[in-house]
C-alpha cells in the first residue's frame, strides 16, 4: 500500500502518520512531501522505518529540508529496507551532502 500525506498535514499530522507507519506493515510506500518537514518529524520518520521492515519507497522532496535534517536522513539511509529515497528539492548541499553520504555508503539497496 502506499501512503501520501495531503499538503496541508500539520506536524503532529506528520507524527500521527509515523506511529501507523510504524505498526502497519502493507505500506510499502510513504510520501510527505510540499511541507515545511520539522526535524522532530524526520526522527519520527527514522524511528518508524527502524520498526517497519517492508517500507520501500519514502518519498520527502521540496520539505525545505536543510543541513539539520541531515544526520537524521542519513541515519535514514543507513535502513537496507528502503530501495528508493527521494529528497530533491530540498536545500542540502556541501557538509549536508557529505553526511548522506556517510549513510548511504552503508547501504546495499538503495
């Protein structure tokens, strides 16, 4: 299954969303995207996928992500669950960059 959070999800929305993620395993695909994504959110989001081994797909493009979202999505990445990451246009460039990669340098599916 695949779920999409609407554009107008609220944080706690984000964080709702997080604890079914984290307790419903036929989603396969997760999106939020077109929010200002809190950092709190983006741990929520790890802490799920930690507990949600079917998880695919999590889509989080133009969340005005920046490099404080960083450590969190590459922890992220890191989960050999997940086969596609989708974050463009997000503001990460230089150090935040550097630091994804870290994580993903430590997954073999993605």
């Amino acid at each position: 299954g695949e779920v999409q959070a609407p554009s107008s999800v609220s944080h706690s929305g984000v964080a709702a969303l997080c604890k079914a993620l984290e307790v419903n395993t036929s989603i396969t695909s997760f999106s939020v995207t077109s929010l200002d994504l809190a950092l709190d959110s983006v741990r929520a989001l790890h802490t799920a996928i930690t507990q949600h081994t079917m998880l695919e797909t999590l889509q989080l493009s133009a969340n005005n992500m920046g490099i404080h979202h960083c450590m969190p999505l590459s922890d992220i990445c890191k989960l050999d669950v997940l086969k596609h990451l989708e974050i463009s246009r997000n503001d990460i460039s230089g150090t935040g960059v550097e630091i994804l990669c870290m994580g993903l340098s430590e997954n073999n599916s993605l």
